[in-house]
C-alpha cells in the first residue's frame, strides 16, 4: 500500500520536462529571434516569414547600400541569406546611412 506522499507524488505532473508542444511554433520562433535583433529587424524578420515577396525592398536597398560602400558586400544568391540575415543587414545600413 502506498503512503500518503507516495499518491501525492504520482498525482503531481513532471514539471521538470520542458513542453514546448503546447507553445505556438510563431512564439518559439519569436522567442529564439527576440534575442538575436533588435526590434525593428525583428519585426521585418516575422514578416518575411509570413510573406516572403517583403523581402526585395530590403535587398534592393542592401544591395545598393553594399555597393556603395564594397561591391563585394552584395550577395550574389539572396535566397542562400537568412530572413534574419537580410532584415539585420537593412537596418544595418539604415543606421549607418543617418550618420
């Protein structure tokens, strides 16, 4: 027979084990993002991933900025550039171009 604290303890949930399969993939995604950019670029980045066609206004202005400063900056395959690479990269130059 099972003492007291025994039941208790089979009646209590493992909340030693991280459930992230409760967590919609948008708030892990956010989570995992927030902490690599600043709020702008990670605005842009969800929006890339929501609507990826967002992106060439970005690269547009990346690849004119680059060009400016080293040609040899601007990609030559935008699609092997990460969402978070390009939307880092326009606020980059964005911050560069106001000083």
């Amino acid at each position: 027979m099972l003492s007291h604290s025994d039941a208790a303890l089979m009646e209590e949930p493992d909340s030693s084990e991280d459930d992230n399969s409760a967590i919609p993939p948008e708030m892990l995604l956010y989570s995992e993002l927030k902490q690599k950019s600043h709020f702008e670029s990670l605005r842009d980045q969800l929006k890339f991933s929501i609507k990826p066609e967002l992106r060439h206004a970005p690269e547009s202005y990346i690849a004119e900025q680059a060009s400016k400063l080293n040609p040899a900056l601007v990609p030559s395959n935008w699609q092997d550039l990460s969402d978070q690479t390009v939307a880092n990269l326009y606020w980059y130059f964005k911050q560069i171009s106001q000083h």
